[in-house]
C-alpha cells in the first residue's frame, strides 16, 4: 500500500503553530501509545526546540502494559516527561498538573525571581489526526469546551482554553506531514485511524494488520477468529477465514472480503482484540 495523505488545512495551521509557538511555555504532545512513535510529528521537536516538553501516551489502556513502560523509559531518557493516559475514561489525567508544574519548574522560578506572580503556564496541545486531543482537552478541562469527532481532522482552528489560574491551553489542529517517507510510517497510522479510511483500500489493510498479528499476536488470531497455525497462512486466506466466521457473504454465498476486513480494523481500533501494541522501541521487541 503507498499511503499518502495531507489536507490543504493542515499547511495552513503548521504556518499559525510556528507563530504560536512564541506565546508558549510547554508543548503537550498527545501520541497513540499503540505506535508513539508512528503517531509523532517529527516537525514537533523543530518547532518546539527551546521549549518544555510533556509527552501522553494516550489510548494507554489499548496498547500493552508492559510495552508502555518501555516507551516511557525510552521518552524519558530522551528528556521528556511522560504520562500513560486514556482520555476517554479520564484515567492519569490527575497525573498531569503535577508534571505540568515539574516541566515548567525553571519558567515558574524565573517568574518568582521577577516579581511575576500567578502568570499561568501557557501549553500547547499538539498531536496528529485522530490521536485523541480534544478528547483530552474536553476531559482535563471537565466541559465540552473543544470539538470532538471521530473522522481526522474535525479541528480547523486554534483555541485558547483557561482551565485554571495556573494552566492555560492552546488547542491545535491535528497535523501530518507532507509525506510519508517511510511506508511503514503511513501504514500503521492507518491502522489506528489517523488517515481519513476513505482513501484507503481496506481490504489491502486488513491484510496488512494480519501479516502483523500474524508475526506478534498469533494468539489473538486464534482466540478471536479461530485461525490456527496462523505462520502457515497467508494474509488473504486468513482475511477469507474471517469472512467464512463471520458470515461475511454476499448474495449467492460468495465471502464479502470487504466486510470482513472492516470488522478485523474495527475490532482492532476499539479493543476489542485486547491490549495490542504496533511498535516497541528498538531493542525491546519480544
């Protein structure tokens, strides 16, 4: 699959981001922790060099524990801070304040030193599509004050948002970059969902995420679609295997592909094929 995908929008609101960026103290970067490093920017760390950074592992409940330890130390011993979060149940978001105060000790000490009393920390919320960071926005602020969607790309402004005397955000829209060099990049975000599905051939990406699991998670395939000896079989006889499950077929009895491969990527996006992490740091694989 050669995936490639960036909405006019986005060029727009990397040109507003660049500008922004002289207003802020901290950069707060929302990544998939099923693929922190597939679901990053690298124009983040160019944009934001000079500033204090706060890495969340969102959708933390989805991806394996002890792969999200792993990607924690590896964040960390690059000088991040880092928080396992799920924006959607609320859980570690209390975590945050606290970070946000140890990121930014050195600007809050400065400030003291000047006189400058109760000044907020001014943060910038980024992420790519679909990471989840209006979500968590809506969740830390307690109130819908962010736009929410489950298509990529629902944000097409930036907004401040004051949560607190201490703490104000910078909402963004979600940004790709130009082009996927590395193929892999492109394929494992559309497996999550932050590539707008339209585009895609979903029957080519079911395969994909089978020839994956079939390398990582031999066993979900089992326990969930009965596959077994799933090394022995290859993508296209395993995607007909969960058409045949589920009974995926067409009129005459013919197996709908089509259908089933947007039942394994619904049932890996939701969770419903367990915590599945896509990537490890390098090094930790196994």
């Amino acid at each position: 699959m050669n995936i490639q995908w960036y909405p006019g929008h986005m060029t727009k609101a990397k040109r507003a981001m660049k500008e922004d960026m002289k207003l802020i103290d901290l950069v707060i970067e929302l990544v998939d922790a099923r693929a922190p490093l597939a679901s990053r920017n690298p124009d983040i760390d160019e944009l934001g060099k000079g500033k204090a950074r706060i890495i969340l592992l969102n959708k933390s409940d989805l991806a394996g524990e002890r792969e999200n330890a792993a990607w924690k130390e590896w964040f960390c011993a690059k000088g991040y801070y880092v928080v396992e979060v799920n924006s959607r149940s609320g859980a570690g978001l209390k975590k945050i304040n606290g970070t946000v105060q140890e990121a930014c000790k050195e600007k809050i000490e400065r400030d003291r030193r000047r006189g400058i009393q109760n000044r907020p920390v001014r943060a910038m919320v980024v992420g790519i599509p679909n990471v989840g960071k209006s979500t968590f926005i809506n969740s830390y602020a307690g109130k819908a004050c962010a736009r929410t969607g489950n298509k990529p790309g629902v944000t097409k402004g930036n907004q401040w948002i004051r949560l607190n005397k201490s703490l104000e955000l910078l909402d963004t829209p979600g940004i790709l970059w130009p082009r996927f060099e590395d193929q892999q990049v492109g394929l494992l975000l559309a497996m999550l969902g932050s590539v707008n599905d339209e585009i895609l051939n979903k029957d080519e990406l079911a395969m994909e995420m089978l020839k994956l699991l079939q390398r990582r998670y031999p066993e979900v395939l089992a326990n969930r679609y009965g596959i077994e000896d799933a090394g022995e079989q290859k993508a296209f006889a395993m995607l007909q295997q969960i058409a045949r499950i589920r009974a995926c077929l067409m009129k005459g009895g013919e197996l709908d592909l089509a259908k089933a491969a947007g039942i394994l990527i619904d049932d890996f996006r939701s969770g419903r094929l367990g915590r599945l992490t896509l990537e490890v740091p390098a090094g930790k694989a196994g």
